[in-house]
C-alpha cells in the first residue's frame, strides 16, 4: 500500500483541533513566525519534526516519501 504525503491544509487543520498554529509551532521554537511554512513544501527535518512533535506523531507519518527507506 502507497502512502501519501499529508496534504498542507491537513497539517494545518491537525495544529488547530490540538488549539495551536504553526506560526505558535514556530515561535515557540524560536523561529520566525512563518519559518516552519518551508517544511510543508520541501524536506527540512528540523522543522517536520516540530511539526509532528506538535501533532503527536512522527515526521514519517505525515510526510512517507520524504522518509522511504
């Protein structure tokens, strides 16, 4: 069975039904607000892993293709 990855709008609605954003996701980090918006279109570990970490769950379930072994 193929995975796909989560399309952007999930990830997004996934952050407000657990009462946050990624721009907080961001600050909190200490990034830019919109910092962690790269990570919803290209590979970038640091700021997938926030984002799952903040969802609950790991980087390769949200984004499959960019962890295939």
């Amino acid at each position: 069975m193929v995975k796909i990855d989560w399309h952007p709008a999930d990830i997004i609605a996934g952050l407000k039904k657990r009462g946050t954003t990624l721009s907080a996701v961001s600050r909190e980090a200490g990034l830019s607000a919109s910092t962690l918006s790269n990570a919803l279109h290209r590979s970038w570990p640091k700021g997938e892993r926030l984002i799952a970490t903040a969802l609950d769950c790991e980087p390769y379930e949200i984004w499959p293709s960019r962890y295939s072994k």
